[in-house]
C-alpha cells in the first residue's frame, strides 16, 4: 500500500521578505500570486478530487492572508508550522530558536483560534539545527518534514547530531516522525524562475509530470511507502501546471493499493504500526 501526502507550502510574500531578501514591487506580486490565484485552483482541483492535503503555513501569511488560511481549515486540510516568516533556524541559538518556534505557534493560533493545534513542521529552509528536533519534542509535535535519510518511507528523527571532518554522529532517536522529502519531488526547482540569485527552473509540465510519475510508480513497489509532493501555490497554481497534478491525482487513484492522507494522519498512522 502506498500513501500519498499532497502538501503546499503557502508562503506568500513571507519568502520574499524573508529568505530572499526581496521587497519590491514585483516580488510583492509573486507572493500575492498564491491567495489570489494560485489556492483557489489548489483547493478546487482538492474538492473535485475528493483529496485532504497538508499546507504548510508561516504565521506571517496567517495573519497577511488570513481569509484564505482560514478556508483551508474549512475545506477540512491540514495546517502545520512553516516558521514565524519564512526564517531559517539554522544558526539560531537553542534560545532563539525555541523563542521563535513558539512565537510563530502563538500567531498562528490568534489568525486562526486558540482552539487551532499544530501537530506538524517543514522548516521553511528544508533544514534543521542540532536542536530543532528536541524543541518540536519538547512541544509535543507529532512528526518533521524537512529531511531526507529515505526516500519513501519515515523514520524516527534524531534528537540532534554531532558532526566534524573526523566523522559525524546522529544522536538518539527521538519521539517526532520524519516524513521525509525530496528536491526531485519539489516544485520550486523545475519551476520556479530567479533573477537573483539566478535560478532557471523552466521544466514544462509534461517533463516534470514524467519524474512524479515515476517516482510514484517506483513508490508503489515498496510496501508501507508515503509518497510525498511538495508545492507552493504561486507556482503549481498556474493553469497548465494544474492541469498536469490533476492528470497526474488521476494517475495515482487508479493504481491499486493507493490512499491519500494528510502527513499528520500518515506519521500517526506509520507511530502506530511502528511500536
């Protein structure tokens, strides 16, 4: 059986300002591309496909855009944690980081309800400090999805690590799921198009249609698999590239033995049966 978790990365203008260093006008727009655009054909294409997905959501774009933040609770989706805005915890001290992580918990409840309860993570940077884990255990998070020790299936994450030139030592395992992703299952590298820094992400859909497929195909191979996609709505949200993730949901439906699911309903799933 293979599980796939369709998951959406709604950053908004929250990667601009943030990880890009970006304020102007036109990547203003980019940004203001996914709530105006690029979530309503996501949810759409979800409703018409009878699919519950995951969106990651930084508390910056809770508050920014919270209308649509809130519908993605309406139409029955996941929201984890995706940062405070957009932010790295790479380099932050222990301190920082645990002060930033609970910032961005508390603003994501005041946008969307002191009722709202994360249970998942995806570091914005798709990477993690020696102390990250511990500090979603320490907060009773269910399961990460920022690393990528497998392919296809999850694993315990290591509650820190030790590394040097002489040799590199994860630390113990600790009690948070890793639902583990991957660049080649990412939509921002085969779409996403930067000046600066320059990044030519041009793949038509047709090409990255193909390598989804085949990665899911080889997914369905391997017993107990979570197949997991990444996208941001200001980039799969264009027409023809729609058009290619509904082909592409039609595709994996008719293959025996496939579910979706949302990563928390999936790392839940996956502690269950891994006890």
């Amino acid at each position: 059986m293979t599980t796939v978790c369709l998951t959406f990365d709604f950053d908004a203008v929250s990667l601009w300002i943030s990880s890009l260093k970006q304020t102007t006008a036109n990547p203003m727009s980019r940004g203001e591309f996914a709530p105006r655009v690029g979530l309503p054909r996501v949810l759409a294409l979800l409703l018409e496909k009878g699919v519950k997905a995951t969106f990651f959501v930084p508390a910056h774009t809770a508050v920014s855009f919270n209308a649509e933040t809130r519908r993605i609770l309406d139409d029955g989706h996941e929201i984890g944690i995706h940062g405070y805005c957009h932010e790295t915890p790479v380099g932050l001290s222990k301190t920082d980081e645990a002060s930033l992580l609970d910032k961005a918990i508390a603003k994501l409840r005041n946008a969307l309800g002191q009722d709202f309860t994360p249970v998942g993570y995806r570091s914005p940077a798709w990477d993690l400090s020696e102390n990250s884990i511990a500090l979603l255990e320490e907060r009773g998070i269910v399961y990460d999805s920022s690393l990528m020790a497998d392919d296809y299936k999850p694993y315990w994450a290591s509650r820190g690590f030790q590394v040097s030139e002489e040799a590199y030592q994860a630390g113990p395992a600790s009690k948070v799921v890793e639902i583990p992703v991957a660049w080649e299952l990412d939509d921002f590298p085969h779409f996403m198009f930067l000046n600066k820094p320059l990044y030519l992400g041009m793949r038509t859909p047709a090409e990255v249609y193909e390598l989804w497929r085949e990665e899911f195909d080889f997914s369905a191979t391997i017993e107990g698999s979570v197949f997991t996609l990444t996208m941001h709505p200001e980039i799969i949200g264009r027409g023809p590239r729609m058009a290619m993730l509904s082909r592409l949901i039609d595709h994996m439906k008719s293959t025996s033995g496939t579910t979706f699911s949302t990563v928390a309903d999936a790392a839940r799933h996956w502690r269950v049966r891994s006890h």
